[in-house]
C-alpha cells in the first residue's frame, strides 16, 4: 500500500465523497468504522475530527470484494475451511 506519512489531499476522499461514489450513507461508512471494530470498510485516516480515506486504499477493498457469481464467496468461504 503506502507508508504511514499522511498523503496529499488529492489522493484523499472525504468520508461525504466516498458515500456518494459507492452509493451508500455517511451512517454507514461510519457504521463500518466503530460498530465493527474496524474489520469492516477500507481503512481510514482521521486527522482531528475528520475521516479521509486514500485512494489506495478504496481500490484495495473494492477489488478483495470483487465477485463474478453470487456464490463465489460461499465457495471460497468453504474452500478456505478446509485449510
């Protein structure tokens, strides 16, 4: 990914920015943050009290979230059980 030095602004997205690219609401981005204790969402940097989330970081989880059928993750679910 990238190292832990804050990234410029234009590689940042506001959590407002990022609800309105993936269509979802600001409580839920929120939701994904604090009520999962962090395992859900892409991760974040919170600078005071604002939230930015690196482009990077966006595509990192979108893609680990890339499916082609709506059981492909229930079949690699069961394949990594057998590990």
């Amino acid at each position: 990914m990238h190292d832990n030095k804050i990234p410029p602004r234009n590689e940042l997205l506001t959590e407002k920015e990022l609800a309105e690219l993936w269509g979802v609401s600001l409580s839920t981005l929120q939701h994904w943050r604090c009520a999962s204790g962090g395992k859900v969402g892409p991760r974040y940097y919170k600078i005071g009290f604002r939230v930015f989330y690196h482009i990077d970081d966006i595509a990192q989880y979108a893609k680990e979230r890339f499916f082609q059928s709506t059981n492909e993750r229930v079949i690699n679910s069961e394949a990594n059980d057998g590990k």
